[in-house]
C-alpha cells in the first residue's frame, strides 16, 4: 500500500512541493534516461543520465533493495547509478528511483522479476518409463529441452513434463533437463533405472530350483516369503521396527517396475522397514544362491542377503554355533563397500581372512550387482558379478567350524542403525531408504 501510495505521488505531477521545501525556480525542467529499468533477478547495475535546467539536484529510492549513487549533481547533467540486489522471493516486485531539483520531480520506475525455482532438482525414472512432473516457480515464460532422444520435456500447466521411454538395458542411464526463461536457466538432472534382469544364466552343473523374479502383482506372496515382526534392539541394538508388509499408511515391501523394494522410513519417531524371510520352514541344503541387489545409500543404513538354519532351537543350539551365512552386507557409513562372512564357533567377528572379506564396488548405490554364494558339502564360495570374493572350506574339525551341513533360508533386510550400521552415527535425512532386489534364485546340482 505505502509503495502503490508513494509512486502514485511521485508520478502525479511535475511540480509537486515537498513538505519544508520551498516552489521551484519557474522553468525548471528535469528529465531522465532512461525512464524505466527492467531488471533480472539476480539484479545489477544500472546508469541513469540526468539533465535539469536547476541550479542542483539529489536522488533516492524508494525501497531498500534500490541503491543509488549520484553524480554532477551541482551541474545541468550529471548520472545515477542504480544497483538492484536480487531477487530471491518468488513474485516480481516494482520501485522507484526519483531525480528531484527543488520540488520537481521525474521518476524512473525499476521491475524486477523473481528467481525462477524448481520444486525438485532431481528425477528417478522406472526402468518401465513414465511422466514426470516438476514444478517451475517463475512469473514469465520459461522452456524446457532434454539432451537425451529418450526423455521428452515440455512445458505444461505452469512446469515441466518430461515423458520418459523403457529403458531395456541393464545399465541405468542419465541425462539433464534445462529449465530456460529471460532470468537464466537450471537444471534437472534425470536417471532411469536399470531393466531387470529377465535371462537366466544357469551355473554349470546346476538346475534352477527355486526363484522371484518380483514381476507379479504389487506385493510378496505370502506362501514363499514370511515377514518379521519385531521392536526396536530386537537384535544387534538395531533401531528400527519391522512389520507385515506396511504401517503408517505405507508400504516396508512392495513390488515396482519388476523388482522388491524394501523401504526403511520414519513415521513420528519410529522408524519402520522390512525383513523377509524366503521358504522359512524349508530352506535349501548346497546349492548355488545368488540375487541382483542396489543398495540403499545414507549413514545408518544396513542391507543384507543372508541365510540362517531351518527350524533352529536358539536355546539348544545358540547362535553362532548354528551358523551364518552372510552373503552381501553393507553399511552406508562405508559406501559401496560390500562384506561377505560367516559365523560359527570357531569364527565369529574375529576379523581374519578366512572368515570374511570385503569388496569396493563403485556403483553398487547406483546400479544392480549380482551376490552369490556357491555352497557344497566341502566349501562356500561367495562372488560378486560372478568375480569369487571368499572362500570358506570345510576344515573337517566338525561343528565348531562346519555348521553349515543343514538347510538355510534366505534373508533379506533393511536394518536402520545398531552395532554396525550405527557404529558412526545415523542421518534420517536419508530417510526414506531403499534396497532394492530385481531377484532371488537357487539353483541345484
């Protein structure tokens, strides 16, 4: 109202006097060039050439984002400079620079539009494609262009569409999406997961006996895979909660663009995720047991592919000495490291090469990588994309080191937190997380 008020003054006559002031000298003239000024967001600086028939003159803004400097101000001619700061709100705003000699005024008015803003800076496409819609804060016209043929972006109802095609490679794939208008640009960036995986590479000597291939409806067959449902510090002093499938309204598992994604997210202050467990009553005895994995990223974040004994009697036969098979953990603290262990008696966390080792691998964040593990009566070979990372014989020493001649199922889960994954701390702004599994096969000689 004040700034609708003041321009409305400055502009409603010539020879207007100024409270105090005194009446201009008669004739006096005084004109500005140029008489408006058009400014970006990120502002700038800007000349004014005055010239008045008075023996002086002064100028001033009319709010505090328009400064002013003068120049020949005790001469016919002299010049403004104008220095507008930027604009970081989301509406344009208008304002004035006023010459004045004695109480004759002109005015320059001064527009400037607002910084143009995105409502995301990043898009994750399905591998199955799709349309994808980014809000665009700005007041003027803007254009949307793609460098990549399979993504398609067009301006539509005040922001960006981009159309998305299939990606049937087993690579992900990137490309940029720059938003354009009179203020400058900026850019989204987009990546396309990969396909899944639909070829079967069967181990030589093996036959394909069990598989998911998570390409059928929206959620876990409840006669092939069991969740699990427990507190916080159930185990490992883990903070997360695990449920059946979903809770605060959303899904822990679910079935997307062909794979299993296990989600660990915060609802209040408890943080839920998922833990499931494949043919839990059956389990297999040797075989070769591999899945395609991306893991989650974030500090706090725990993954695993892993297997425990059928039927075990935890008050019998107390773990480690029923054994473990950990096929592929990692924690987010240490990216893209994946670690391959076993526990029993006579190894458990003793930190030596023969019980486990580790893996750099630079995109296992960003892309799938198959885990394996080929399991005999006499060894346990673990591999990534088919490159062997451990093996663990078969001593001969008895159970204190071969546990490992009995059924085990599957696990796969998303901990949050606890004595690994929490060893340096948590960050729930990663938060949702997710891990996902394009599938789960067993094969048996």
């Amino acid at each position: 109202m004040f700034l609708l008020a003041f321009m409305a003054f400055a502009l409603s006559s010539s020879s207007c006097s100024d409270e105090g002031g005194g009446e201009a000298p008669a004739g006096v003239k005084v004109s500005c060039n140029p008489g408006e000024i058009t400014a970006t967001a990120e502002g700038g600086s800007y000349t004014i050439a005055v010239s008045t028939t008075g023996t002086g003159w002064t100028a001033y803004a009319s709010d505090a984002w328009i400064s002013v400097q003068t120049d020949g101000t005790t001469a016919a001619d002299g010049t403004v400079t104008v220095s507008v700061g930027s604009n970081d709100g989301d509406a344009a705003r208008r304002g004035l620079v006023v010459v004045r000699s004695g109480t004759v005024r002109d005015t320059v008015v001064v527009s400037q539009s607002a910084a143009m803003s995105l409502s995301a800076g990043e898009v994750y496409a399905l591998s199955s494609g799709g349309t994808y819609s980014v809000g665009v804060g700005y007041q003027g016209e803007f254009t949307a262009a793609s460098d990549a043929a399979w993504a398609k972006a067009t301006v539509a109802d005040g922001g960006v569409s981009i159309s998305v095609e299939p990606n049937t490679a087993l690579q992900s794939r990137t490309a940029t999406v720059t938003v354009t208008s009179a203020d400058g640009s900026q850019e989204i960036s987009l990546r396309q997961e990969s396909a899944p995986m639909t070829a079967v590479n069967v181990p030589e000597g093996y036959r394909l006996v069990w598989q998911d291939e998570f390409d059928e409806g929206t959620t876990l067959d409840p006669a092939r895979w069991t969740h699990e449902v427990q507190g916080p510090g159930w185990v490992n002093n883990e903070l997360q909660t695990y449920v059946d499938g979903s809770a605060a309204g959303r899904r822990v598992t679910e079935l997307v663009d062909g794979k299993l994604n296990i989600t660990c997210f915060k609802a209040g202050s408890t943080i839920y995720s998922g833990r499931v467990y494949a043919d839990v009553d059956k389990g297999w005895k040797y075989g070769y047991i591999e899945a395609r994995i991306m893991l989650p990223e974030g500090k706090g974040t725990w993954p695993a592919f892993w297997m425990m004994p059928v039927d075990n009697d935890f008050t019998a036969n107390p773990w480690p000495h029923c054994g473990e098979i950990d096929i592929m953990e990692s924690v987010g603290y240490d990216p893209n490291v994946v670690v391959s262990t076993i526990h029993c008696t006579k190894y458990n966390n003793t930190g030596t090469a023969i019980e486990s080792a580790r893996k750099k691998v630079p995109t296992a964040q960003d892309e799938f990588h198959v885990y394996a593990m080929e399991w005999t009566a006499d060894k346990m070979t673990f591999l990534v994309d088919g490159e062997p990372l451990l093996t663990y014989a078969n001593d001969g020493t008895g159970e204190d080191a071969w546990p490992f001649d009995k059924p085990f199922y599957v696990i796969l889960n998303l901990a949050w937190g606890g004595a690994w994954g929490g060893q340096q701390g948590v960050d729930e702004s990663c938060l949702p997380a997710v891990m996902k599994v394009d599938y789960v096969r067993v094969f048996q000689k």
